[in-house]
C-alpha cells in the first residue's frame, strides 16, 4: 500500500485465521479516504489475489452450528436466540454481541453472531465446543456461511448444493454429499 499509494502507514496488523487485519494512518482525513474513495484494493501476490476492504467499523461474523440430538422422549429442542446468546455470554465472558439470529427456517441449528470486538474474538477463537439446552454445538469465528443465507422459504437439497457449490466455486458437489 504504501509503495503503490505513496501513502505513509502508522501500522498494519493482519490476523490471517480471522481473514482481518487492521491499518493505522496519520489522520482522518486519510482514513476517509481509505474508506470513503477507494473503498477496495486488490492484493496480487505470485500465490494469490486478496481483496482488501477499508470500513469504518469491522464486524465479525461468527456462526453456531448445533448437532441436534434427540431427548429421551425423541424429541429435538430447538433452542431461542436469546437463549444462544446468553450461552455464548456465558462461555466467553463478554457482552457485546451486535446480534444473535437463528440462520434460516430450514437450518434451525445454526445461527449467525455479529460482534464488533476483535479483542474479544482473539481471546475466545480456541473455545470452539457451545452447550445449548443439552446440544453440542460448534463455534466457527469469522465464518462465511453466505450461501445459506437468504434462502427461499422451501428449497430442494439439488438446489441448495447447487447454491452452495456455486458460493465455494466447485464445479460439482457429488450426490453423496
């Protein structure tokens, strides 16, 4: 950036796990311009492209995905938002989720979580394992689940592969899957 941009940087802090990274500048009127005029910026190294996104504000999307497990009168509970929310309070010891949302109706074992709080997120990326109301579920930080969302009301499992291989660019996803 700077060699392209002659633009002298304070500081560049990348977290490569989270797919994040942070740029300090002198002032804000170099900040607007990093955010407000080029907006993006193409990394093109000799192994790979990168697109980098200058925002005011980052926001971590991070996803649950419970295995559902049926009780002993073979039932599943399917557990709130809130009640998703006041376990991951209680798992990582911190507040300040943006929101807490069951994914899609015909996914109501995942649920998208946005925080604000990179600090937070770097504390908590090792606790990967939630209970919920007796489920098991799995914390995937910084996750993309893009496909899954804004899904039509009914959907055949063809049509979601197909979504979903189209979002992941594979050509084909194998019926066995």
């Amino acid at each position: 950036i700077e060699n392209s941009l002659r633009i002298k940087l304070n500081d560049v802090k990348c977290y490569g796990k989270l797919g994040v990274g942070f740029i300090r500048v002198n002032d804000s009127q170099l900040k607007d311009y990093f955010i407000k005029d080029i907006q993006k910026l193409i990394l093109d190294t000799n192994e790979s492209t990168t697109t980098v996104t200058f925002v005011e504000v980052l926001k971590f999307v991070s996803y649950i995905v419970l295995d559902m497990e049926k009780d002993k009168n073979n039932l599943v509970t399917i557990p709130t938002s809130d009640e998703v929310k006041q376990a991951w309070f209680k798992l990582h010891k911190w507040q300040t989720l943006q929101s807490c949302e069951q994914l899609h109706s015909q996914f109501p074992n995942i649920y998208r979580l946005v925080s604000t709080s990179l600090d937070e997120i770097l504390k908590s990326i090792n606790q990967q394992n939630i209970v919920i109301k007796n489920q098991i579920g799995y914390v995937y930080y910084c996750a993309t689940c893009s496909f899954l969302e804004d899904l039509p009301k009914s959907i055949t499992r063809d049509q979601l592969k197909k979504i979903i291989s189209t979002d992941i660019q594979l050509p084909n996803i194998s019926s066995s899957s």
